[in-house]
C-alpha cells in the first residue's frame, strides 16, 4: 500500500502519467472517490503517460460508459457511475473491457459488484475543489504487487512524498 498527498493539479498530472507509463497490456486500474474528487482529472494524465495524443482526448465516458483510446497500447476508459450493479454491467457489454488488450481505467468501480477482476490496482481518492487530494494506492494482486516499488521509486523522483 501506499500514501499520497497531491497538492494540485499539476502533481495529479505527474502521478497519472506515471501509472500511463508503468502500465502494461491487460492492467485494470480502479477509481475510487467521491464526486469531484479527481477520477476523470487523474484518468486524463494516465491516457497522457499512455502517449494518448491531448488532442483526442475528449472528456469523462460518464454518458457513453466507455470511451476508447489508441496511445502505446489501447485505453479503455470506463465510467459506471450510471450503473446500478451487476446485471446493468452485464447487460452494458462492459465485462469485455474490464480486462482487455491495453489499459482498463474504470471510475466508480463499487458498481462492479462481484464482477471485480482479481488482478488490479486500487486507488481511492480523497479531497474535493482545490484541495490537496489524499490517495491511497493498493496493489491486488501480483501483476501490480511486482510494480509497487518501481511506482514508488517513480513518484519520489517527481517529487511526490510517498508514505508507506
Ligand atoms: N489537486 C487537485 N486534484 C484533482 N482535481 C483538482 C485538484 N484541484 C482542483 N481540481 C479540480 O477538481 C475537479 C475534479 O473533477 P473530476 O471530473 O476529475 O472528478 P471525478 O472524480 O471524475 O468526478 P465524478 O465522480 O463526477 O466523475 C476538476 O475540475 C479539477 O480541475
Ligand atoms: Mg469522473
């Protein structure tokens, strides 16, 4: 597990970019917190460190469930707020993005239920308006377990105070 305080905006934009760059074919990577608290801000950067162009990077999927990608590897950006549960996410045709050929980055991943994948990194969201946003990063799993250092070694080099 580890701690972050991010002060701003631009510090959000480096940790996102990090996770962009760590990120492997098949990785999920889940977005917690409350409205406002940073999700679609934080899945911007990741599809950045992805090498997204800006460009096309349109906005939230919160209307669309899921928006598509192309950067080093697909993006699929998934937003559930819309879903009441698990027959919805089946219903959705989601379940064949939860895991798939490139990044899965999925906010409001409660809706999930039980259709949670196994392997995946966790990262709850605190904080809201211009606030320092509170982070907690949890690793499920070995394929995010192996990376944990190399995450923390990352956001240390860009100045991001990391506690354990
Ligand atoms: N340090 C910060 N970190 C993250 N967002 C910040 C920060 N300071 C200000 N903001 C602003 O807070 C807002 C966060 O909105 P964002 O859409 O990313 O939240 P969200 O968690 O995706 O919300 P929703 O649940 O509605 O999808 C943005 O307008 C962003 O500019
Ligand atoms: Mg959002």
């Amino acid at each position: 597990m580890m701690r972050l305080v991010l002060q701003s905006l631009r510090q959000i934009g480096e940790f996102g970019r990090i996770l962009g760059r760590i990120a492997q074919r098949g990785d999920v990577i889940l977005l917690s917190g409350s409205l406002g608290a940073g999700k679609t801000t934080l899945a911007r950067s990741i599809a950045a460190g992805l090498d997204v162009p800006a460009e096309h990077y349109v906005t939230s999927p919160s209307f669309s469930l899921m928006l598509e990608y192309q950067g080093r590897m697909p993006l699929y950006h998934i937003d559930c707020y819309r879903l009441r549960g698990e027959d919805d996410v089946e219903e959705s045709g989601l379940m064949d993005y939860i895991v798939a050929d490139g990044l899965t980055v999925v906010e409001w991943p409660d809706r999930l239920g039980g259709l949670v994948p196994a392997e995946h990194l966790d990262i709850r969201m605190d904080g809201a308006g211009e606030q320092a946003r509170k982070v907690v990063v949890t690793p499920r799993g070995r394929r995010w377990l192996e990376r944990m250092d190399d995450l923390k070694t990352a956001c240390a080099a860009a100045s991001i105070p990391v506690e354990n």
